[in-house]
C-alpha cells in the first residue's frame, strides 16, 4: 500500500452531454508524494485547471478513484470536503481570486475565520503571511486597489495562511515579473523543506517547472510523467 499523499486511478473528467460532451481527463493515473513538488504542465484546454478542482475538492470525478490522505474522497460526508478544503488544502485559483468586498489582510485571514479562529490572532496570522509574500505596505487595501500580480501573492498568502498540508496552485506566477516569481517558488521551496509541505503546481514558466522534482505534462490523450532534474 502507497503512502502518497495524493493517489488518482483511471480517473475521468468530461463536462456537458449529448454533442456538447466534451472529454477532458480520460484515464489519469498519478501519485503525489508527501513533501513532493510537482509541476503540471500542457497546452491551454487540456485539462490542467480541471485535475486542479478535482484534487482541491472543487469537482467530482466521472469515475476512477481518487484518494487524498490516504482516505476515498468519494467517501467523505460534505462536512468533511469543506473541512478538508478549508485546513488540509491551500488552493491558487488561476482567475477571480480575492473577495472584493474585503481587505487584502482579511481575504488573507478568511480561511482561520472560516475555521473559528478569534479575529484578533487570524489578523496577525494574515499579516506575517502578507510580508512572507512581500506586501506589508498593502496590507489594508482592497483587491481592486493592487496590481494583478499584487493579487495573485495575495491569493498564495490566503492559501499558505493555514498551513495546509497540500497546495495547488493554478498558475501562480502567470502574473508576475521574473524576480517575484523567483521570490514565491522560493517561499514554496522553503515550505517543502520546513514542514513538508506538498504542491501541485500548474506553470507554463519550463524554468519554475524545472526547479519541481517532476513535471506531469498532459497531453489530451495520454499522460506523461516526466522526471526533471532529480
Ligand atoms: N465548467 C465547464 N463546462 C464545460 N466545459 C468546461 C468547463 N470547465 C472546463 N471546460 C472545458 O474543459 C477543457 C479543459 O479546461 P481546463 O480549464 O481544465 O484547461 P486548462 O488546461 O486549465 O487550460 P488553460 O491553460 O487555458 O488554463 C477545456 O476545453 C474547457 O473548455
Ligand atoms: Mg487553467
């Protein structure tokens, strides 16, 4: 028996019926680690953001099986997903990613609200992690007041803000300018060595990806695992 943290078999994911069905993940067999960095790579609509969702408890499979931490997600109550996805789980969405509504510091802090955590010590746990991605000085701003690249740090802040044990990034560089997304994959680097943390990481920067232990490239028909450096 398999200790990876992340275990998907034969899984399939399309959207739409009738003519409209389209196919996108047709027979996924993948193993994630723990304490693994694994780059996601392929051409755009070929189903990256898709397995992101289906891993980040955001969608269900079509079929094949899929096991987080060890336990058939397809067993879990709906408490249970939530709860997963609120403390186990950090997740970079590719698009949309900070609540207008709320400041950058409580966007940050939502995820230890969410978990019950007193306003007080979830804002402080927000701020050391808004100067972990190097935006002190935005602190209490809102969304539509920072840089897009701005509000994808902001978005990794909010999903490393409660230590989870597993993060999925979709394209969390996209934004950047080289020397910030240097900065973050070296913030991920230095979670992987602190505590273990794993990542699955959707990048089409080959560099970045080069700096993963592995780069699962999707092709549409098959899947290929490659191992880079390592
Ligand atoms: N909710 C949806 N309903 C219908 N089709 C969808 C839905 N979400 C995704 N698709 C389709 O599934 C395919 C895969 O989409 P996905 O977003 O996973 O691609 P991607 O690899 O992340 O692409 P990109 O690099 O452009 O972000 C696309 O052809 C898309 O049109
Ligand atoms: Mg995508």
């Amino acid at each position: 028996m398999s200790d990876a943290l992340v275990i998907a078999r034969g899984v399939r994911k399309g959207y739409g019926s009738g003519e409209r069905r389209v196919e996108v993940l047709r027979n996924l067999d993948l193993e994630v680690a723990r304490g693994e960095m694994l780059a996601v790579a392929g051409p755009s609509g070929v189903g990256k953001s898709t397995l992101l969702h289906l891993l980040g408890l955001l969608d269900r499979p079509d079929g094949g099986e899929l096991l987080l931490f060890g336990s058939d997600v397809a067993a879990l109550s709906v408490e249970e997903r939530a709860r997963w996805r609120n403390r186990r789980i950090g997740f970079v969405f590719q698009f949309h990613a900070l609540l207008p509504e709320f400041t950058l510091e409580e966007n940050v802090a939502m995820p230890l609200l969410i978990a019950g955590q007193p306003r007080r010590s979830a804002l402080a746990a927000a701020a050391e992690q808004i100067a972990a991605v190097g935006l002190e000085h935005r602190r209490t701003h809102f969304p539509d007041e920072l840089s897009g690249g701005e509000q994808q740090r902001g978005s990794v802040a909010r999903a490393l803000v409660a230590a989870p044990e597993l993060l999925l990034a979709d394209e969390p560089t996209g934004n950047l300018d080289a020397a910030n997304a240097e900065a973050l994959f070296e913030t991920f680097e230095e979670l992987h060595l602190s505590r273990g943390l794993t990542s699955v990481i959707v990048t089409h920067n080959e560099a970045l990806a080069g700096r993963c232990g592995r780069t699962l490239r999707l092709t549409g028909a098959d899947v290929e695992v490659g191992c880079s450096r390592t």
